[in-house]
C-alpha cells in the first residue's frame, strides 16, 4: 500500500471516531454525527479495503477508488439527510463489490459458500463480499420506506440502526484473515469445526439481528450466547493451530476484544428487558460495547489486510497491543463523556493509527520464509 493511501485511511479513520465525540461542541439534535461516526469507519474504510485486499493490488484500483469516492458521498449525504441521492447511490456501490466478487471468487451464485471442499477462510471472504453487497442493495429500499413511503414500521428498523449492518463484513474479513492463518494440516474433526463456526457466525448474526427487529428477549440471549461459545472456539483454534506469524498476537487480541464485545452485548440485552429499564443508565455500558467492537475487533482484521503487502512488519509489538487496548477499553468510553479525554483519546487513536500503518520495526528473519508462503496462499 502506497504511503498516500495509507494517509489518506489514518485520516478518515482518525476524522471517524471524532466524530463520535462532536456531541461535547454540537449538541445532537442539532446535528447528529452517529452516522459519520459509523459510515466512516465501516463503510469507507472497511469497505475499500475490504475492496483493496481482494484485489490484491499494490494500488488502490479504479474500482476501489469509485467505491471510496461513492461511499464518502454516500456518508455525507446521509449525514446531511439528502436522501434522494442516497436511493441511487448504495446501488452503484452495491454493483461495484459484487463486479469485485465475481471477478475474484468466479461464480454469480456463490456456490462455494456450500462446498465443503472450499477453504473456510475464503467462505469468510466471499461471504464478507456478499454480506457488504446485499446490505447496500437493501439500505435504498429501507430509505425508500423509512423517509418517503412509510410502507410498514419496525420500531427497531430505524436508519442508524440499519447503517449499523456495515460493521458486519469488516467482521467476516477479520475472520476470513484469522482463519487463513491457521494450519491446514488437521484433523477431520477440526475441519468440520471450522465449517460449523463459519455457518453459526453468518447465520447466527443475520437471526440474532431478526430478534432484534422483533424485540424476542430469551431468542436473543440464546443467539447472543451461542455466539459467544462461536468465538471462544475460535480463540482456541487460533490459539493451538495459528501460525507463529508476527500478527498473531495482535490478530489474538482482536478477538479478545469480540469475547468482550459479546458480553457486553449479553449484559446490554439483559438490563434492556429489565424491569425499571432507564437507557441512560445503560448508556455506559452501550458505548464500552460499541468502541470495542468497530476500533478494538474490526480495527484489529483491517489494520492487518491493510499491511498484507508490507510484512514481516512489527505488529505484535506489547506496546502497540497495550496502546490499542487503553485507547479503546479507557480512553474512548471515558471520553464520550468527558470532553477533555475525547481529545486525548482521539491522539492516542491517531497515534495507534500511525504505527498500525506505518511501523516497520524490528523483525525476526527466521519469520520471513513463511510470511512469503502465506502472503501466496493469500493471493490464491
């Protein structure tokens, strides 16, 4: 990746979350930065490089810089509640990723997705190309609906909580990462493991978000906890059958961060169908939940698919680990509350940014052989 593309990601990564904390200078019904905050991050950097990465270019192609380009209007006009634009352009944008996946995976259909003979790492991967792609092409009639046509009314089916769905791909891509970095030489028993943890995370998210919608208390806990399980399973293949690359130990720390996303969210569901239940007083505990999963989870998979190109880097370096987890664990939640850390989180985001990006480091030869092996099942 080129030095001005990786620029040009700390910058409208930094400009994200700070976007979190403008409610300290404008009050939000004034102006509400949530989507900007969201969109940002997950849609235009995590959709471009989620682009960037299947590509496998050392540039950003003009495909990728069309799906950029699209989604930061896309995020602006939905920020500024332009919405007649906003129906026509997810279209575009839904086209431009699928072009992408057809091009890489070879099948209209995605038929691999039922193969078993198919690397699950690429099931992650076309399913986060697909995931991306389908939740554009519907956010234009859920605006249609929601803004103009008032078709039917879901308490829960507002905008903002649609335009969370984008979080979603970052996620299987981070996962399609994990998963390519695990050995292939396993038992049967293992690889069946494997394709059963791929098919509870994509469907186990896509029904836990129907609950959601229908507002079905015990469903939710039972989903929220099967997923919960999903992902302890998966620290523990990753743990005993990852590759001792260097982004290991950071890719590790990521899905630390999912378990705890996961019970934050368990809690979350349960104080939420409490008796007495005050959303204010669970406010705390909403943002402890939402800073974990976009800047410590989904960071953690796009801050490696960005330096794919680069390694043997530096990235299990203790210091950045501990910075990543202070910024996002401490300073960010503290700060959507209090002004004056909001400014200090933001500069050690920045700061986090710009090692993730930029840092070469120090690396260990003995690595370098097998960073090469991989990088070309990568490319594969």
């Amino acid at each position: 990746m080129s030095r001005q593309l990786k620029t040009t990601f700390l910058v409208i990564m930094t400009i994200a979350l700070g976007c979190g904390f403008l409610h300290h200078l404008i009050p939000t019904s004034v102006l509400n930065f949530e989507r900007l905050h969201i969109f940002l991050f997950n849609l235009c950097s995590g959709g471009t490089l989620l682009i960037y990465f299947t590509e496998d270019k050392k540039h950003l192609t003009r495909t990728g810089r069309a799906f950029f380009l699209l989604s930061i209007c896309f995020a602006l006009f939905s920020f500024e509640g332009w919405y007649l634009p906003t129906l026509i352009i997810p279209l575009i944008l839904g086209v431009i990723v699928e072009k992408v996946r057809i091009t890489h995976f070879g099948s209209i259909i995605p038929y691999a997705l039922f193969s078993t003979k198919e690397d699950v790492a690429r099931k992650f991967h076309q399913a986060a190309l697909l995931c991306l792609s389908l939740a554009l092409f519907i956010s234009s009639p859920v605006i249609l609906n929601d803004v103009y046509m008032h078709w039917f009314t879901l308490e829960k089916l507002k905008l903002d909580t649609f335009f969370l769905g984008f979080s979603f791909p970052v996620s299987l891509i981070s996962m399609s990462v994990i998963f390519s970095l695990m050995k292939k030489h396993e038992m049967e028993v293992t690889v069946h493991l494997k394709e059963a943890l791929f098919w509870t995370i994509n469907l186990g998210v896509i029904v836990f978000f129907l609950f959601i919608l229908a507002k079905w208390f015990v469903p939710q806990v039972m989903i929220a906890t099967t997923l919960f399980v999903a992902i302890t399973l998966v620290l523990y293949l990753y743990y005993h059958q990852g590759i001792q690359l260097q982004q290991k130990a950071f890719l590790t720390s990521g899905i630390l961060f999912l378990l705890f996303t996961s019970i934050t969210g368990i809690l979350y569901i349960l104080f939420a169908f409490s008796e007495g239940y005050d959303p204010q007083e669970t406010l705390p505990l909403l943002r402890l939940h939402a800073f974990t999963a976009l800047y410590g989870w989904n960071l953690s998979g796009l801050a490696v698919i960005s330096r794919h190109g680069d390694f043997p880097i530096k990235l299990h370096s203790q210091k950045v680990i501990f910075l990543h987890w202070l910024t996002v664990l401490i300073l960010c939640p503290i700060g959507f509350f209090v002004p004056a850390i909001a400014i200090i989180a933001v500069i050690s985001y920045g700061l986090l940014l710009h090692k993730l990006l930029f840092n070469r480091g120090q690396v260990d030869d003995r690595l370098v052989s097998v960073e090469d092996e991989m990088l070309l099942k990568w490319k594969q």
